[in-house]
C-alpha cells in the first residue's frame, strides 16, 4: 500500500475539497486530522504527489502519522459518554 498526506480545503456547507491528482485513487484507509485540514491515506494505485498538496510517505511515516492525527481528536473522559443499552 502506498501512503499520502493530502491538503484539501472546505469549500460550501464545510464539503471537502481535494487536489485533482487524487481524483480517481480508492482510499483502503484514511485518518483525518482534528484541527487542520489534511489527511492520511493509504492507496494502492499510485498518486501523483506535487510535493506541496500530495506527499508520498513512506510506510513508517504514513502509520506514524496516522497515529499523530488520532491523537489529535480530543479524549472524551469516559463519564461524559452516553451510556449504551445493555
């Protein structure tokens, strides 16, 4: 699986709006960052990357990052969650 970083931008009603480079890839996995507008996915097909919008990652870095960016949502303490039916 090759990984990328991708920048998009919210466009109308917060939709999200990606480089054109990445059109036509199927995500096998995505990790979206809480704050920030960037995303890692995991692909097979190769991407074009411009090094600016779309960087390929290695491996390491992909699943590295992907572990920042679940870290970035805010940790809920575990008495704030609903309770589930039993």
């Amino acid at each position: 699986m090759r990984y990328y970083r991708v920048i998009y931008r919210l466009g109308e009603n917060n939709e999200r709006i990606y480089p054109s480079s990445i059109k036509e890839a199927v995500w096998n996995m995505t990790q979206y960052h809480f704050t920030d507008n960037v995303m890692i996915g995991g692909t097979e097909k190769k991407v074009e990357a411009d090094g600016v919008e779309v960087v390929e990652l290695t491996e390491e870095m992909g699943l590295s990052q992907i572990e920042e960016f679940k870290n970035s949502y805010p940790k809920i303490p575990e008495e704030d969650l609903p309770l589930l039916p039993k």
